[in-house]
C-alpha cells in the first residue's frame, strides 16, 4: 500500500500546489483544537481492503483509499457578507476539483486505476474536512507459497 500512498502524494505535489501537508492517515483530524498539520491539508487513509483467493495463496485485492482535504475557512458564505468575501470563502471547491482531477484515473504500476466512489463533508466547525474515496483493484502475492526445488543426487551405480 505504501505505492498507492507515493503515486498520491506526487501527483497531488505535482498538479495541487495549495496543498500545504500530505500525509499517511494516523488520526492527526480528530484532534479538534490543534491538528498537527498545515492548511489546507491532505490526509491518506487505507480503510477497508477486500480480498479473493486465486489459489496457490494468491489473491486479488479491491482497495478502499480515504483521502480527507481539511481547510481553515476565515471568510463567510452568508449572503449578508459582500460578493468578494463570499467568492474567497468557495476557493476550497477549486482545491478540491483540482484533487479529484489529479487522482481520478491515476495509473500505478501494480495496480488498476483509481476510481472515484464518493465524497462527503464531515460534520464539525473547524477546520472544514471533505473525505473522498477512490477504488483500485491489484494483485496481492505476497503470501504466494514459494516452492523449493530439490535437486536429486546423481546415482552411482555400484558395480560387483
């Protein structure tokens, strides 16, 4: 899975310059008052993984990746603030398409492409976190039973 994580992580640097952080998921926005990270901010999660047996140990993996943008958002949506300030404070919808445009289809070397599934905004005051999950699908051998070859030992034939 650290692949999947490093193809992300250069794509988003290469086409997402308002990123500020990328990292690997390890629960740094739940820390409501001190996220330890800067804005806006992409985190990488591995939720679910779910595997078929192809034999021999051998199986195929359909990959759930989280991926949450968080954002400090200063200016105001309502229609009482002006035009200005309200146009600034939908400039994190831009970030967001640029993510989804920089990750939809993204190809790796072991794995299918990855596929946008969903989106959705969590529920807090700040900062302002949207989760969107991609799907991909690879081979997984890492448990694939080695065999060992035994050589024969040469026969000597014993004469009387």
């Amino acid at each position: 899975m650290e692949n999947i994580y490093y193809e992300i992580r250069n794509a988003i640097v290469a086409n997402v310059p308002e990123i500020k952080w990328i990292d690997l998921d390890e629960g740094q926005l739940e820390d409501f008052e001190h996220p330890p990270v800067d804005y806006p901010c992409l985190i990488v999660g591995f939720p679910q993984a779910r595997y078929e047996n192809m034999g021999e140990c051998m199986q195929n993996a359909d990959i759930t990746i989280s991926v949450k943008l968080g954002f400090k958002i200063w200016e105001k949506f309502n229609a009482s603030v002006p035009i200005s300030n309200q146009s600034a404070a939908f400039d994190h919808f831009g970030t967001i398409r640029k993510v989804v445009k920089a990750l939809h289809g993204l190809t790796g070397d072991s794995r299918s492409e990855l596929m946008r599934v969903s989106m959705s905004k969590h529920n807090r005051p700040d900062p302002k976190i949207y989760e969107i999950s991609f799907e991909c699908a690879f081979y997984d051998d890492t448990t694939l039973v080695a065999y060992e070859t035994i050589q024969k030992p040469a026969l000597e034939l014993m004469q009387n």
